[in-house]
C-alpha cells in the first residue's frame, strides 16, 4: 500500500534478489531505472529504454551489473518519493547512524515536461546525507560486462568493452576515492575491471554526491547536485500542477500518473507496456518478455486515462505518435519501438540466469509479427480522439485510415492470436471482433465530421451487424456468459470486461452484465484479483500457468460502476489500490497465493487501470449524489 511514511524494515533477498515490491523507479522520459530498497541500482538501460542494460542486476544478481551505495554494515531501509515527482528517497538505518541516498534522472533547468520535446540531462545523481551518527559509505561501479576507466574532464571516463560506442562519466562533488583507495579500476584501460568502488567516512550533516553521465554536454560544467535535483522536482511539480481528479485514493491516482510519465518517451510520444524485460510470470515459469517497446492498445488506453486527469497533451502526443507511425509503415503493425519502427526478432540471453533463476531472459518481442486484429480498432480509435481533440486528419492519412476500416470489415472472420498474444493456433477471439467493431464504429463517426456520408453510412451498418453478432455468436446460453470466441466451446476471457470501455456494448446490457458476472465468479483469484483466462479451457501454447492480472480487476471495477454498484465498485478499487508497493507501484500481475508481484514492473496498463477507474468511479459517485440527496 502506498505509504508516505512507512517503517524501517529489515532488507531481504530471495535467492539473491529483492522482491520486486522493494524497488523503485526514476527516470527523465528517455531511460528509467530501478533503485532497490537497498540503494543499488539493479536495472538501467542507456541511452534509452529499450537499449542494452548497463545495470542488468535484476537478472543476474552475479554477473548482470549494478551500482551500489550503502552503508559497509548490516542496515534496515525504507523509500519515500518527494511528492508529485520521480526523486526517490531511500534512507538506510545501521548501528553507526542513518543515511538517506537521494536518486533522480534530472531534467534540464525549466523543462516544460507538458512539452513533446527532451528533457533529459543524460545524467543520474545519487546524494547522500548523513542524518545522525556516522556512516562509512560504499559505492560500486560494476557495469554489465566490465570496464575500463581513465581519468577524464574531472572525473573518469568509463568505457563498456560490450558497448564500445556508449561512454559513461562519472565525477563527484568529493574525490571519488573517499578516503579509501580506487580498487579494480584498470585506470591504465589495457583490461576490462569487474568496476570501480570507493568508500566515503562521512558523520552527522555531511554529504557527498556522484554524477553518473551518459550525455556528454555536461562533462565540463560546475557540478552542483543540489541545485540539479532541486529544478528536477520543480519540473515534476510544474507538470503535476495540470493534474486534475475528482475521486477516491487521489494520492494513488497521482504516483499512477507520476509512474505514466516515466513510461513516456517525451521526444517521440510514445509509451513503453514497462521500462523491464523478461520479469517472468511467475516466478520459475517461462512467460518472460521484452516489454520496452510500444503497443497500439496500449497507447490508445493510456490516452483515455491520461486526458481524464488533465495531461491533454501527453494524450495529443501520444495520438500523433500513433497515427505516424501507422502511415510509415507498409500495414499496421501491433506494436513498435519507440522511434516507431518495427520490434527487433526475439532472441534468449544465455548469460543471464533470470530474476530468480526465471530463464530465459529475451531482447526483442515475438509477438511482433502476430496477426491481431484489434489493432484495426486501436489505431481508429486513436484518430476518432485525436480529431475529437480538434487534430486534422489529412487526405492521404485519412485514405488509409478508411482501407484500414474497410479491411475490419472483412478480417474479423479470420483467427488471430487476440490481445493476450497466445501462442496455439489462432482463433476467431471475441475480443479481436470487437475491436473490428470499433474500427468501422469510428470510421463513421470520423467519415460523418469529414463530410463522407456515404461510407460512414456503410461503416456504421457494418458495426451495427458485428455488434448484433457478437451478441448472438459469442453468447454461451448454458454458461450464461459471452466467450472468448465466436461460436461454440469458447472458454470464459476477462478481456471481455474491456467491451463497454471501448463502447462495443453498453455496460448495463443484460447479456454484458451477466458476462461482468461470470468473470468475477469463474475467473477469480480470490481477493478482488482475475486471472485473464483458465489454461485448461484456453490454451495459450506455452506451459503453466500464470498469476492474476491486474488491470482485468480494474475493467472489473468499471463494470460494477457502470452497473450502479457503486459500494462494492469502490471496495474492489480500494482493496486493489491497497497491493500496490509502498511507493504506489504496481507489476503486471500479482500471485494470488503470496500477493508479491510478477511480471513486468512497474507496469503502464496496471497504473492506467488505477486512473481510468478512479475516474469512471469519481463521476459515478458524483452522478449518483443528486438521486440519494432526493
């Protein structure tokens, strides 16, 4: 649960590893990293996010890197965020006294982050303030892969065998060696050394701050940390400053929001699913991916969440991100890198043992090339907010955009592989359907405010149709619910929840709260939490099983919002609101026997589901306020 003032606890490790409930994330919209309760840094890659990790610590706590800064003795710790921004506090306590490291990705001074322009400084700080007593401080340098140094510019150049075209400089505010010695520096840079470390004696009152940096322009400049975090916060807070929400658990709402901006790659609009790859799902299973990239859906739900809290032009970024990189490319594709290109080919990283031990590690997506039909709707949709938004939609963009409408119309019949990816044999997933609906849907709204009454009418009849054949082909008379798929032996799919959001059905239709019901029922985890599917009626292709996932319990809290359940709406949002780490984090599933988290983390779609649903919950409550006043 979100905490702003949580105890001292002990730190402990699994196998080598942290929960992933006990870090952190910090980051200047171009790259992120996690900062563990234990100071170190155990994932960073650079000079973007979907670059190799310098600090891969996360998935081999041997040999993937990291960068450590602690106390030499045994210590408990805790994390704090500074309010309405990415600087992380982590303050460790031991028998000499208490330390509190400071952690920011700073932002050039004034940044704008509203602004579709970088921000970053290419640069991370980590400060350190001794709070009482005295301290002997540590800090470690070990880049995946090795190092070599020399001295350079104040500071020291560290240089990546793995990595020859990225060079990292470091420089302090202290001699870098403390009052102890440089130790495996390879200074002479005829090696590759496992790291650089030095040791500061430091006692009540005194500090000392490192500068780790990967753009070069600010080698030769005064480094003054104080005042860089200083304008950092500041640049958070100015951001912050647009938030506007009107519901339960706003602070939570607002680190969602904090967390969405730090998935946002700021200069191209687009939006990483997590700043992680290969976090498996569960822990010892198989289900480990590359989520550093951009998918449409995605993009297209965190535009809904982020426009109804205020950051309108997150939102517009975000939209125009979309509707590029679908005209650059030959068809639509489901996801893109950041640039907006296509995803690279997965491949498995056999140095890598895995967060506890969970291999393979994977680089690359292989769901790149799946057929998912959805993706017909997501992009349409895109374009029908982004001219709703007062955006223009040139002849030739709206050209494709209508072949796009026109090719919903006759590709819902065929199998893909649905919004969860599966890796079996296609099928004709309800979900994909839908999502075709909502293509022809919003070219006809869109063809209407262009003036093509002609197609918009045949769009909107072919809508219409689908719609009523949803209803018909996807409904299990015996089970009482819709299913995964049209027609029969379709297993039960909490994607399903997600049909009244996109406007397919209406959220109080009998038939759609009937399915609402089901899911809960035959799709619970226990808890409030929904597994997407059951593996035994719905095989994926790939062994075991999974966790819960937690954005179906959001969709969940929509429905039951939207169905005037109001009370055990805000129960169910609470409750979920509840599991999220101290810092407000939330991972893409959560296992429901222990209730630590699994998967990619922190994840963007978990955090759109807190934004989305405190907002459905907010204007439902407000809704429902006149009718108990009477």
């Amino acid at each position: 649960m979100l905490d702003a003032d949580p105890p001292f606890q002990p730190v402990r490790r699994v196998q080598g590893y942290l929960p992933l409930e006990d870090y952190g994330l910090i980051g200047d919209g171009a790259a992120a990293a996690l900062v563990g309760r234990d100071a170190t840094i155990a994932w960073l890659c650079l000079p973007r996010f979907d670059d190799p990790p310098v600090f891969a610590g996360l998935l081999d706590h041997a040999r993937g890197g990291t960068f450590t800064f602690a106390p030499d003795e045994p210590f408990e710790a805790r994390q704090t965020y500074r309010p309405d921004t990415a600087v992380l506090d982590t303050e460790l306590r031991c028998a000499s006294g208490t330390v509190r490291i400071t952690d920011a990705m700073t932002l050039r001074a004034g940044a704008d982050l509203s602004d579709d322009v970088a921000a970053a400084r290419g640069e991370l700080v980590r400060s350190a303030l001794v709070l009482e007593g005295k301290v002997r401080l540590r800090y470690a340098i070990e880049p995946r892969g090795g190092v070599r140094t020399r001295p350079l510019f104040s500071g020291v150049e560290l240089t990546l065998p793995e990595r020859p075209g990225l060079r990292l400089h470091l420089r302090g505010d202290r001699h870098l060696g403390g009052t102890g010695t440089l130790g495996g520096t390879g200074t002479q840079g005829d090696a590759a050394a496992d790291g650089m470390r030095g040791v500061y004696e430091l006692e009540e009152g005194e500090s000392v701050s490192l500068c780790l940096s990967w753009a070069r322009a600010h080698r030769h400049h005064r480094f003054e940390p104080q005042a860089t975090v200083l304008g950092t916060e500041r640049a958070w807070r100015r951001w912050m400053s647009g938030f506007d929400y009107q519901g339960p658990q706003e602070a939570m709402v607002r680190r969602s929001a904090v967390t969405l901006k730090l998935c946002d790659d700021w200069t191209n609009g687009s939006l990483v699913a997590a700043p992680t790859s290969s976090l498996p799902a569960p822990i010892g299973g198989v289900r480990n991916w590359d989520y550093r990239y951009t998918w449409i859906r995605d993009a297209a739900f965190a535009v809904f969440a982020l426009r109804r809290i205020g950051f309108g032009s997150e939102a517009d970024a975000f939209l125009g991100w979309v509707l590029d990189a679908f005209e650059a490319s030959d068809g639509p594709r489901i996801m893109y890198t950041l640039a907006g290109l296509p995803v690279p080919d997965e491949v498995l990283d056999p140095q890598l043992e895995g967060y506890r031990r969970s291999a393979p590690v994977r680089w690359g997506n292989g769901a790149t090339d799946q057929v998912q039909h959805d993706v017909y709707g997501e992009v349409l949709d895109c374009a029908y907010q982004w001219i709703e938004g007062g955006g223009e939609i040139p002849p030739h963009l709206w050209d494709g955009l209508a072949r796009l409408a026109d090719l919903a119309g006759k590709q819902w019949r065929t199998p893909d592989q649905g919004i969860w990816e599966v890796r079996s044999p296609g099928r004709v997933f309800t979900y994909s359907a839908a999502m075709c609906q909502v293509a022809m849907d919003r070219a006809a709204r869109i063809g209407r405010l262009l003036g093509h009454k002609e197609a918009a009418a045949a769009w909107r009849s072919g809508a219409e149709d689908l719609r009523e054949l949803i209803l018909r082909e996807a409904w299990d008379e015996r089970a009482r619910t819709l299913t995964e798929h049209l027609g029969e032996g379709g297993g039960l799919d909490a994607s399903l929840l997600a049909l009244p959001l996109r406007r397919v059905l209406p959220v109080d239709h009998p038939r759609m709260v009937a399915t609402a019901a089901a899911v809960a029922e035959r799709l619970s985890a226990g808890g409030g939490l929904l597994y997407r599917y059951l593996h035994e009626d719905s095989p994926d292709g790939l062994p075991g099983d999974e966790g819960a996932f937690v954005l179906c319990s959001f969709w969940l809290v929509d429905n039951l919002a939207g169905q005037g359940r109001l009370d055990e709406a805000e129960e169910l949002y609470a409750s979920l609101c509840a599991r999220a780490s101290p810092l407000g984090l939330l991972s893409e599933q959560i296992d429901p026997t222990t209730g630590a988290f699994c998967g990619n983390f922190p994840q963007a779609f978990s955090h759109i589901g807190v934004v989305s649903a405190g907002v459905t919950l907010g204007r439902a409550r407000a809704a429902d306020a006149p009718r108990r006043d009477r």
